[in-house]
C-alpha cells in the first residue's frame, strides 16, 4: 500500500469520519506518536488517549499538522455522540 495523499480518519466507537484538512485552533495537549511507515511510504501520527484517531502526511511536520487538525474532529464526533472525551495525560510512553 503506498502513500496516495492526504489521509485523516477519526474512528470512534465504529463511526468513522474520513476528514479534509482545515484550520485548527485548539491547543493541542495529547500525546502523538509519530514515525515513519515504509508499508504507507508517510509518516503516521497516533493519539493514544483518542481511539482510532490517526493521521499522516508526506513529511514530519505535515503528519504533526494533520493529527492536531484529527484531534480537533475526534472531539467533535465524540460531542456530537454524546461521548466522554478524554482529558489529556501528557507523556505516556518514555523512550
């Protein structure tokens, strides 16, 4: 599977919403994993507190800049499911 363009998917509890890039404006305080994936030729961003919630993007930056926009739609869904967001932990895994 190669890496055919942007990619945003918010999956939360089997509602899936694939997202089109747009501003953000939260600040964004969940951790985001990020690293590169030979098998999508992009890098991946992972928000572990935000189930299902993904992103990646051609360069480094651009997969940072595509999970705080994923970030921001992960929050809505849940709202508009009436679900429980999680507060933000901060750092949890250590290298």
């Amino acid at each position: 599977m190669g890496f055919a363009g942007l990619y945003l998917s918010c999956n939360l509890g089997g509602k899936r919403k694939d997202l089109t890039p747009r501003m953000h404006t939260m600040s964004v305080k969940y951790e985001i994993i990020i690293y590169w994936s030979e098998e999508d030729d992009a890098y991946l961003a992972e928000v572990p507190e935000l189930p299902g919630c993904t992103a990646d993007g051609e360069s480094y930056g651009a997969a940072l800049s595509n999970a705080e926009a994923v970030i921001e739609e992960w929050i809505e869904t849940a709202r508009e499911l009436g679900r429980a967001i999680p507060e933000p932990r901060g750092r949890l895994i250590y290298a």
